[in-house]
C-alpha cells in the first residue's frame, strides 16, 4: 500500500497516461488503497490540471484525455531515454522537421534525467551511425541545447567560433532563434561586439557558454529569423547564388506545405496543371547545392518541370535517368524534372 499521497498520485498518473481505461476497482488494486481514495486522488489530479474522464458503469472506468493545455507528463526510464536518443538524433544532424521545438524540448529533458539515464542516451547514441550530408556539418547535441536554453531564457550567449576561411574569433552575443534549413543548424543572433545582427552556422561554434546575464530581445531587421537567414545567405559574397524557376503540376497550398519555409511560396500558375487543375510556379534565390535542390523537389510527391538554371536541369535529367536505372527502367533524356 502506498501510504504517501505524492507518490500515489504520481503512480496514478503514470497509469493514467497509458492509452486505456482503468476501472476504479483494477487502480484501487494497483495502489493498494481503496475506492474511495482512488476518486479523492482523481479529484487531486483534476485540481492540478489534468484532464481525467470518468465513465458510468457498476465500476467506474478512469482515463486521462486531451485538454486544452498540455500537462505535465510521467515518463519511466526507457520512455525517456528513447525520447532523448530521438531528439539528440534529429538535432544533431538537422534533419528538416525537427525545429528549435525539438531542441528545446531535449533541453529541458537532458536537464532533468539522472547521471545513470544521461549515461544510457550517451552510450546508445555512440553506439550509431547516422547518415549525413557528406559535408561533415555534424552538431554535438550538447552544442545545441546549450544555445536553444540561452534563446529561451533570453541570456546571453559567448562561444568560439570558427569562420569559412578558418579564422577562429569569441563571440558574445543575444541568441535570437535557431533555424535549420534542414541541411545545418544556424543561430541568428545580436553580436554586442559588432553591434550589429549576424548568422551562425552552428556547427563551427565550440563551446558554448550561458553567462547568465538577461536581456531584453531587440527588434529583427526583418519579420522573422527564417526571411532574415535567408536574405544573409543571398548577400554573403562567398555564397554561389542561382535563380530557381520550377513549375508544379499541384495547387500553391500542397507545395507551400512541402518545401523548406526559407525557399518561398510559389505562385499561382494555372497553366502549369494538368487536366484543368491548379499548378503552380516557384522564384527563389538559393545557394544551396543543385544536387540537394533536385533531391528535395523528387520528394514533393508532384509532377513538375524545371526551367532553371541549366545546372539544375542537367541535375535533375541525371537523378531521373538513375532512379529509372535503378528500377530497370532507362530514363528518357528529354524528360528533365519530369
């Protein structure tokens, strides 16, 4: 019998959490408590937020469902330390989807777990090997929960940071956000020694540093800190730039939905349907590489054509006529981006 009401309830909601309902003679068991204690403790949790339904019956069944805000939740060892191998996963390799919500969430979950679970999600994660862009912008995990807590609490950042050329240079700034333009991770943030607003790639950042010093978020030059990365690539003098100009056989909202934010929204183009559906057509600047632009538009799960430039053509009747290859099929050379 569990004689202590914290840890009661906290082994209630652990069984609460489970996807089932729970009559109120099976929780009663559980607990070692009777019936009547069960629904006090029910009416605890409700009290603190949790949204608990109770069905009628000669029983009485017990279930936690969705309400309006999220709860606290009660994790055992293995769910949290597969929760922490997936999000230091995703995080440190940046892989698109997994945003600085991911990140912050493994901030507060590494924050919490034991030396014995931090220990496990080490082991497991050094134990695989994941597959990467080939470029070697691989991100310590660490490196980036660092930083996601900085922008969080709104403290100051300092780090060492590396630059193209090599130039290795400390940097003490106000972390804004960070981005992943699911090739690299980059910070956006306030330089107070150039006193001006700068990009980072985060994995030529090296120890990262919370100085505990607050401040008051300043005002973006643009609306948001995905427009801003994008428009301070398209400026870096070092960056090769090319004009996209691809037309989709799909509305605007399926392909908006499936490309990266900081490429743009395509247009409506009418012309560009098939069988008098809706098409449409994307303009965009990029730097990104063309192998890696054909990639992600073979993905999209939507006829389209490619007009320019002519490296990306090229690329995509290539990657065409080797995917036909690789299914028996050869590829037909004039159907580029098809």
């Amino acid at each position: 019998m569990t004689t202590d009401t914290p840890a009661r309830l906290l082994q209630l909601l652990s069984l609460l959490q489970t996807p089932r309902e729970w009559p109120g003679g099976e929780l009663a068991d559980r607990l070692g408590v009777s019936r009547r204690t069960v629904r006090r403790d029910i009416d605890r949790l409700r009290e603190l937020g949790y949204p608990v339904q109770a069905s009628l019956g000669s029983d009485g069944g017990y279930r936690l469902v969705a309400g309006k805000a999220m709860p606290p939740l009660v994790l055992d060892d293995e769910e949290a330390v597969a929760i922490a191998v997936g999000l230091r996963a995703g995080a440190g390799h940046a892989l698109e989807g997994v945003d600085e919500a991911s990140v912050r969430a493994l901030a507060k979950l590494e924050q919490v777990l034991p030396a014995r679970l931090r220990h496990r999600v080490s082991t497991l994660q050094a134990a695989t090997t994941p597959l990467t862009s080939g470029d070697g912008a691989s991100i310590a995990p660490e490196t980036l929960t660092v930083i996601a807590s900085t922008v969080a609490g709104q403290e100051r950042l300092r780090f060492a940071y590396r630059a193209k050329d090599g130039t290795e240079s400390r940097r003490l700034t106000e972390p804004y956000r960070l981005v992943s333009t699911g090739r690299r991770w980059y910070l956006v943030a306030y330089d107070l020694d150039r006193e001006d607003w700068r990009t980072f790639r985060v994995d030529r950042v090296a120890d990262p540093f919370a100085t505990g010093a607050r401040f008051t978020p300043r005002e973006l030059p643009t609306g948001s800190a995905a427009e801003y990365l994008r428009r301070s690539i398209q400026l870096r003098p070092d960056a090769y730039e090319y004009e996209l100009d691809v037309t989709f056989e799909a509305p605007t909202e399926f392909v908006t939905a499936r490309l990266p934010t900081w490429l743009g929204t395509p247009d409506a183009h009418p012309t560009a349907g098939t069988d008098g559906g809706d098409g449409c057509r994307l303009r965009a600047t990029t730097s990104n590489p063309v192998e890696w632009v054909a990639m992600r538009l073979a993905t999209l799960g939507c006829e389209f054509s490619v007009q320019g430039p002519p490296e990306l053509v090229r690329c995509a009747r290539e990657l065409g006529a080797r995917l036909s290859r690789s299914a028996g099929t050869e590829g037909t050379p004039g159907s580029a981006g098809r």
